[in-house]
C-alpha cells in the first residue's frame, strides 16, 4: 500500500456518517472534511429505518411508531495558501419522526426538523497543532399532536446562530490526528400556533464536547476512536399554552448523554479499505417520552472506502443500533427495539 493512499484513508475514517444518538441527534458531517488534503468536495445520503414497537398495559401493539428518514448532507474545502483553510459544512443535526397509528395514543405525533450551515476556518500554528472553528446558522422547526387533549403545535422555521470551534494535533506525513471540538448552545426564538392560539417561546438546542483521534498501530491498520458529551438535561420542549393547560411539556431532558466508539480501518489494497467500528451510550435512566421512548444504545458498523482514481472516492456503510428497553406506567412497555443505517458518500479531491 502506498503511504499517500494510507493516509487518505485514515483521513477519512471517521468522516463515515453515523447517526449519533443522544436526544434527537441526526446524522452529522462533523468536522472532517476540513482536514481533506487540497480542494475537496463531499455528499452523503443516509436512510434511517428506526424500529420502534411498545405495548400497552393490556399487552396491545402500537406497531412500529418511527417512520423512515433520508437525510443529505454534504461539504466544500479549500486551502487559501500552507496554513489556512475554509470549509462549508452542511448538515441535518436534530431529526425526529414518530407516529401513533394504534392504541391508546393513537394519533399522537411529533415531527422535528433542522439544518445547519457551518463556515468553518482552521489556521496551522506549527506543523503540529492547528485551531480551527467558525460560526454555524441553524434553523429548527417541529410540529406534534396530541388528539386526545385536543392539542396540536405547528412552529415556523426560526434560525439563530452559534459557534463551532476545536484544537487538532496531527504528526506530519503520518494518519495520527486528536482533535477536541466544541459546539456551543443555540437559542431560538420560536413563533407557532397551539390549539390554535398563537404563542412564543424559546428553544434551545445543546452544547458538546468531542474528542477524537485516530492513529496508525501497523502499516495496513488505524485505530480510531471517539467520545461526545451531549448537554440535553438543558433541553425543554415546552411550548407555553400547553404547559399553562396541562402542566406538561413534549419533551423533558433529565440527562446529558455521553456516546463512545472505537474501531479499526484495515487496508484491502491500495486502493480498498474497510472500517469496523462499535459505539455505546449508557441508559439515562427513568427519562421516558412518548415521542422518543429509548433509553441508551449500542451500534456495530461497517464501512467500505474505495478510490475509483481521478479523486474520486465513494463510501457505503450500514450499521445496526440496539436500544434500551424503557416502560412507563400510561404507555407501557417498549423492548427489544432497533435501528438500520444506511449511506453512501462520495467525495471529489479537485
């Protein structure tokens, strides 16, 4: 295997879209697409067919309440000369789809959407470290239903503004990188109707921290390896008439979530490389909602890369995502559920 195309590879490990879990996480670009060597362009679709089923306290079937999702996401990169580059990211950070179609809580609904743009920078401070961040625009919108107290919430699409910003250490003309990237709180000033009434209210979105590395363990292997914490218990989904009316709120977050993953990228041929990877987040304890009723998880994935020439490379992978068993006393039981993830990315050195 050439050492150009090794190290392409391990740069491209962890840019493999996962979904990353926590509260209602999609699929995100992260940050690698800043780190591709020269000019660089990337689009990614995913498909995400969760499987969640309850029963009853009579021990009836919901049915599967998640519908499937798609999700594109993508990114440009250029260097403006040996220390600076820019990069446009692009992506779909919050995702939620669940419907009620049996059962007690028939009709109940609650959709979530967003996109996030982000205009990173990174400046190279020696040949080893390097800072880069810059400011994300971020638009959110959702929707819920709840036809047995008569409610319904539709909001506008509101967008508001953060900052993304992170350290990296890198060994020159070798696959070892680290970088610690941190994600700030976004608050938006949401407009929507509640049973028909108008209303505002505030929406956050969380903060993160994220470690990442990967390093060379032979000359055909990397490790590579994660961990983010996720601030959700400062999370609250509570549009204003219905907490007056019913003292409730669509969506409580009681704990933070902290995911980790590790795995391995092995070398086929120069031009053919697969990634293994396993990723767990701990049960949140008691921290139920009928919109989202899991309680932690754990993936295993596989990714294939592989260089057609003229600086085009794709990446197909899937995953399988196992959750946490969760019961609550008015819903039920909901065990044994699941996650497919599917995705095709292609990227374009230019």
């Amino acid at each position: 295997m050439n050492k150009s195309a090794f190290i392409a590879a391990a740069v491209v490990i962890l840019c493999t879209q996962k979904v990353t879990a926590g509260g209602f996480d999609g699929p995100s670009v992260g940050i690698s697409p800043i780190f591709e060597p020269g000019r660089y362009v990337e689009m990614t679709y995913s498909r995400i067919n969760p499987k969640i089923r309850g029963t009853d306290n009579q021990g009836r079937n919901y049915g599967n309440i998640t519908p499937s999702l798609d999700n594109v996401n993508g990114a440009i990169k250029f260097d403006v000369n040996d220390t600076l580059a820019v990069a446009l990211l692009s992506d779909e950070p919050y995702q939620r789809d669940t419907v009620y179609r049996s059962g007690a809580p028939r009709g109940l609904t609650g959709v979530f959407k967003s996109r996030a743009w982000t205009l990173a920078g990174k400046y190279k401070l020696n040949p080893y470290f390097s800072v880069y961040g810059g400011p994300v625009y971020q638009t959110l919108d959702f929707s819920s239903d709840a036809p047995k107290i008569g409610y319904s919430v539709r909001t506008n699409a509101e967008s508001a503004y953060g900052f993304m910003a992170g350290l990296a250490y890198e060994i020159p003309q070798s696959p070892t990188r680290v970088t610690f990237t941190y994600r700030s709180q976004i608050d938006h000033h949401m407009k929507a109707r509640e049973f028909g009434e108008r209303s505002t209210f505030e929406q956050k979105t969380p903060q993160s921290l994220t470690l990442e590395a990967q390093a060379p363990v032979s000359k055909n292997i990397v490790l590579f390896g994660s961990m983010k914490w996720t601030e959700w218990s400062a999370v609250e989904i509570t549009p204003p008439i219905l907490k007056s009316r019913t003292g409730s709120s669509l969506r409580n977050y009681k704990k933070n979530t902290f995911r980790t993953t590790l795995g391995a990228s092995y070398g086929l041929t120069p031009d053919a490389f697969l990634s293994v990877w396993a990723s767990h987040e701990p049960d949140k304890e008691p921290d139920f909602s009928s919109i989202a009723p899991t309680d932690g998880s754990t993936d295993i994935g596989v990714g294939l890369t592989y260089n057609l020439g003229g600086g085009i490379k794709i990446r197909p992978s899937v995953s399988y995502r196992r959750y946490g068993d969760i019961s609550d006393p008015v819903y039920g039981d909901y065990k044994d559920n699941f996650l497919t993830f599917y995705s095709l990315k292609v990227g374009y050195d230019f």
